[in-house]
C-alpha cells in the first residue's frame, strides 16, 4: 500500500514537471517567435522604404527623361537649329509634272 | 490564519486596483489618449495626380507636366548669411543673366530672407531640375526643396491663346484659364489620392500598423487636331504680316472644313505661357474666339450663298440697280472704288465685290429669309469650340431690322461676327453645305486608354448646288478679283477679300479698316480653309494689299506641306 502512494507520488511528481516544462518551452518559443517576428518585419519594413526610395528614384529619372524628350521634340527649337547650321528654306519651288523627263538620254 | 487572508485579499484587492487603472486608461481613456499622440505614429501625404499633357495630332506635345520645385530656407538652420546666401542663389536664379537681373534678384532672395517672425521662408517657385541639382551641389545648410508642378512648352509661346495656362485659385491650387487649360481643366487635372500610415519615431512605416490609402487619378491627356507645322508657319508668317502691314494686331485660323478640326490658330501679339503673370489680362483672351468686328466684304458670300439657296438669284441673274449708288432711307450705298457695273451678273458681283449689287441681293432675299439663313450658318450664336473664352456678338432682335439694315448686312456691315463663327460659316461653303462645328480635341487618352470626344456630324445649311455654284464664284473672286495680283495660279483657291471700316460711337472712322480674307483650296476637294483678319493695317486699308497676300504666304506653305500640285488653269 505504501509502495502504491510513493509511485503515486513519484507519477505526479512527473507529470507536474512535464506541465512546467511543456509550459516553459511554450513560453520560451512564443518569445522568440515573437522577437523573430519582430525582426523579421522591421527588415521588411526596411525593405519597403528602400523600395519606395527606389521608385521614387525611378520615377523622377523617369519624368526627367520625359522631359528631354519633350524638349528634344521641339520644332521651335530645331527650326532653330537648323538654321544655326546653315539650312535655310528654298524661296522659290519648282513644280516638275511627273511625266516630264529630265536629262533624257536621246 | 488571519494574516494570511488579509494578506490574500489586499493581493485581490491591489490586482483589482491595477484593473480598474488600466480599464480606465485604456477603455475609458482610450479614444482621447490615442488621439492626442495619433500625430506622433501617424502621418498622412497626400498623393500628387499629374495634370495631363497636351498634344498635337502626332502625339507630340504642344504642353507638357514637369517636375519643378519650391525652393525655401529654414531661417534657424542657416549657415550663410542672407546677403551671402542671396549672392550665392541669384546667379541660379535670375530669369535675367544680366548684371542689373542678377542684382534684383539678389535683392528679392534678400528681402524674402530678412522676413521676421517666422522660421520657414519660400525663396522661388518653379524651378527646374537642372537648377536644383546645380544649388544642391553648393550644399547650403539650412535650404531645401518642396516638389511642385510645372507646365513645359516645348514650343514656347506659338498658339498660348488656344492653349490658355495654368495659374492659381483663391485656395492656392493650381487651375487652368482659358483656351484648352481653361476648357478642360477638369479632365486635365485629375484627382490627388491620400495615404495615412503609422510610422516609427525615424518616420519609416510600421508594416503591421494601419494604412488607409485612396489613389490619385492622374490627368487625361488631351490629343488635338492642331498641326505643328501649320501651326508654327501660322505664328512665324502672322507675327511678320503684323509687321510688315503695320497693323494693330491679326489673327489667322486653319481649319479642316471637312471635319470641323482646328489645324492651326494663331493670334498676334502674343504671351508666354510659362512666364503670364507677366503680361496684362488683355493678352490672354483669344481674339480668334471672343474679337467680334465687322466682317465687311468676305461676308457677301454667306449673303449670296443664302440668295442662291432660296433660288432667289442664280450667277447670272443681272443686278438691275447696279448703274450707281443706291439710296436707302437716307444713306447712299457706294461701291468700295466708285466704280459701276450696270446689269452685272451675280458671279461679277461678287467678282467686284460691289456693294450696290450686294444690297439688290439682300433686298430681293428679304429681311425674313436673311435671318433664317444667317441663324443657320451661326451668326449670332457661339460656334461651342471647346476653348474657354469664347463669346458672340448678338444677332440684331427680329422686329430690329430696317431697310438699312438688310442692304448693309448683304456687304457684312452692320453686323458683327467673331473670326471663328465666319469660318465655320464659309467652312460650310467648302463642305459641300454642310456646317460643322469646330473642335481643337480629337480625342481623349489616359495611359493605353483612348476616348474619342463627341461625333462632330454637321448640319445641312445650303445644297450641295448651291456650294458649288458660291465656290465658283469664290474662285472667279479670288482669280480675277482685287486681290487677283496675289493669286496663286494653279492652285484652286477660292476666296474672298473683305475691308470693313470700324465702327467707332455710331459712326464709321474714316481712316480705320479691318482686312480679311477667307479661301480654301484645293475648292474641289478642300484640304484646308483659311481665314486672316488684320486690325488697323497701316501700309493700306485694303484686304488686297494686306490680308490677301498674307492669306497667300501661309498658304504657299500649306501648299507644300498638303502636297498639292498645281494644276494648268
């Protein structure tokens, strides 16, 4: 009867040590989930700033291209240009009949 | 025993107490505690939408949105005095690179930095890229840049009255007047989003934290029927006829007569779009869409088209009164040279441009039928051009109209019109009588997506006959005329001078003239029509010697730039 209560005794003992640790590892990995977690979101906030420098980046080099692009198209300007380089519009134009020939050889 | 239960309740007792702290703070403290550091974790932007863009028919751009920034100083983080920061940013700065420009820009940095009271001042608005990346390399302490939009034309100052520009409202938010800007600034603007994050004490966003954001809309692009090349030859010849002619000012308009699509439309003198708070508000209204004038002599051909139409006259009906001048009530109507044609045909009548004959024409159509036909074409009622700014000189009332009015009205006296509404008028001439309404936009683009505006279908004013045989008219006008000098052999032009005294306190001045002269070609299947007004032209009163030969200059340009061959006459 006596050996029954201790092994009772030495049962409950384990099970109340099984709990505590159960309990602790519980303890121990929500905490490090928790910092893992934390970790883990601050370096995608990170990355979420550098992503939004980076298009930011992109879309002002963007807009400048466009810019030069618009620029470039200007008529104005390369009237401009062209003239700076010599061309100059002919004054007096020649209407050729499609039919006629020039130089024809005889 | 007892120590311990009281022991056990102080225990219960204190847990309680923390309960009821942190029901206190957190639920019934909650909503006030969170709102009152809500600005510390939380921060909202407001999310720019781009104004859109303006474009020419080939997709190239006539106003563009451009990245442009505030330059401004914090007073208490400056490193430079404000006489040496002035001089240091003039040179960046002054629109002027004289020495007098650079100098009054230092002083306008300067007066903008010695204000007292206050810790942030703006020190310019509207300064490029280029300009920003050339002062941040001073690596000043204590200035910044604040990104705002700008407008870009590529073409500087060429069509500003279509395009109208894009100032500020009484809120300070950016807002298009006139022309297109003004028309349609609602499309153009789009919507600006807003974003509203929780962020940490660097600023950067808290990943699990909350964010609200509602897009912005960018602008839609405008695409237009305007030609770059017809529209710069427009601004180049327009600006040197107003010289050369000595005129007060002149405006010219191209327009597909088929389609109603505005090519070209130029007025002179002009602005600059980018720098308008430069110029006085007299600059920004478009003459081509809100002038009226007299049109004089170019508006017998409206007059004589509504003759032919109701078959009250045909080409070769003979002007029985045209032996001198006609009195009316108490006015003698004259011819414009005092020269008579008796028994002249109605093709010589408008080949002379004779006066008499126009009033035996209006008086035979009748008053009645006269403003039938004049309401038909859109005299006296706005074109509905998408420009803002448009106006029309009002119809003289039905019961109004006396003798003297229908005889003057048949020669384009006594009646005002705006350049836009007469083109329409005679456009309709061109379109085999089919009167459209002029537009500038062709279509409506955002991103891959493109929105053509309403269908532009016309409406019959005049037969098909009856176009061609006042385009025959128009043709023996316009080769045989008092302009015939100018003509353009082989070119199929037809066209109409016009030279109207100006009306000044109920009386005509005697040395003041209008000069107009309308045409399109090729007349039988018109690629373009064209219609040149100048005020006050001092080298000669008449449209032959002025309006005529400008009309001719453009339109040798057209000529090519349309492919059109001459053809043996």
């Amino acid at each position: 009867m006596r050996i029954f209560k201790v092994k009772k005794h030495l049962e409950s003992g384990n099970k109340r040590n099984w709990v505590l640790l159960s309990s602790l590892s519980v303890f121990v990995i929500l905490i490090i989930s928790t910092v893992v977690f934390t970790i883990y979101t601050a370096s995608l906030s990170d990355r979420v700033i550098l992503l939004d420098k980076k298009e930011l980046t992109i879309i002002l080099a963007n807009n400048e291209l466009n810019h030069e692009l618009v620029e470039l198209s200007s008529l104005t300007k390369l009237n401009e240009e062209s003239n700076l380089l010599g061309f100059i519009r002919s004054s007096s134009i020649f209407y050729i009949k499609s039919e006629e020939s020039i130089a024809k050889l005889p | 025993m007892p120590r311990l239960k009281v022991f056990t309740i102080l225990i219960y007792l204190a847990f309680a107490l923390v309960i009821g702290r942190l029901f206190y703070w957190q639920i019934i403290k909650g909503d006030a505690l969170s709102a009152s550091v809500r600005f510390q974790h939380e921060a909202g932007y407001v999310i720019s939408a781009p104004r859109g863009n303006i474009k020419a028919h080939d997709k190239s751009f006539l106003v563009a949105s451009q990245d442009n920034y505030l330059l401004f100083a914090s007073l208490n983080e400056l490193s430079l005095s404000p006489t040496e920061l002035s001089n240091e940013l003039a040179p960046f700065l002054a629109e002027d690179q004289s020495v007098v420009g650079i100098k009054n820009e230092e002083m306008q940095i300067k007066e903008a930095l010695s204000r007292t009271g206050v810790v942030w001042v703006p020190i310019k608005h509207q300064i490029t890229s280029t300009v920003k990346k050339n002062i941040e390399a001073l690596k000043i302490r204590g200035i910044g840049f604040d990104p705002e939009e700008g407008r870009f034309y590529p073409e500087a100052s060429s069509a500003a009255q279509l395009l109208g520009f894009v100032g500020k409202n009484s809120q300070g938010e950016d807002k298009g007047y006139f022309g297109l800007e003004g028309y349609y600034d609602l499309v153009l603007s789009g919507k600006p989003g807003f974003m509203e994050r929780e962020e940490d004490v660097f600023g950067d966003p808290i990943l699990i934290g909350k964010v609200k954001e509602i897009g912005a809309i960018e602008g839609v692009d405008l695409v237009t029927y305007i030609d770059k090349t017809v529209q710069l030859a427009l601004d180049v010849e327009l600006k040197k006829g107003v010289e050369k002619y000595g005129a007060k000012s002149g405006s010219v308009i191209v327009m597909d007569p088929m389609t109603g699509g505005v090519l070209g439309m130029s007025s002179y003198p002009n602005y600059d779009p980018s720098k308008y708070w430069e110029y006085g508000n007299e600059f920004f209204l478009n003459p081509a869409i809100s002038s009226s004038f007299e049109p004089g002599s170019v508006f017998k051909v409206i007059v004589m088209a509504s003759a032919l139409d109701a078959h009250i006259v045909n080409p070769d009906t003979k002007c029985e009164t045209c032996y001198g001048p006609l009195k009316v009530d108490k006015y003698s109507i004259e011819t414009w040279n005092n020269v008579y044609h008796p028994n002249s045909s109605m093709t010589e009548v408008i080949v002379n441009s004779d006066n008499v004959g126009m009033a035996f024409t209006a008086r035979k159509l009748g008053e009645e039928r006269m403003l039938d036909y004049l309401k038909k074409f859109g005299i006296g009622s706005r074109t509905e051009i998408d420009l803002q700014g448009e106006s029309s000189p009002a119809l003289r009332s039905d019961k109004d109209w006396s003798e003297v009015d229908l005889v003057t009205a048949g020669f384009g006296q006594g009646i005002a019109v705006t350049p836009i509404q007469l083109i329409r008028a005679v456009g309709a001439i061109a379109n085999r009588g089919i009167l459209m309404k002029p537009k500038v936009v062709s279509e409506l683009t955002a991103g891959d997506r493109e929105f053509a505006v309403d269908k532009n279908e016309g409406v019959r004013v005049i037969s098909q006959e009856t176009s061609s045989l006042i385009t025959a008219m128009m043709v023996e006008a316009a080769k045989h005329g008092e302009s015939k000098w100018t003509y353009q052999k082989g070119f199929k032009v037809a066209g109409k001078t016009g030279t109207a005294q100006i009306p000044i306190a109920g009386h005509y001045d005697a040395d003041k003239t209008n000069a107009s002269f309308i045409g399109f070609a090729p007349y039988d299947k018109p690629k373009f029509i064209m219609f040149v007004t100048l005020q006050e032209p001092a080298s000669s009163p008449w449209a032959s010697e002025t309006a005529a030969p400008l009309w001719y200059t453009i339109a040798r340009k057209l000529f090519l730039y349309f492919d059109m061959q001459p053809e043996g006459e």
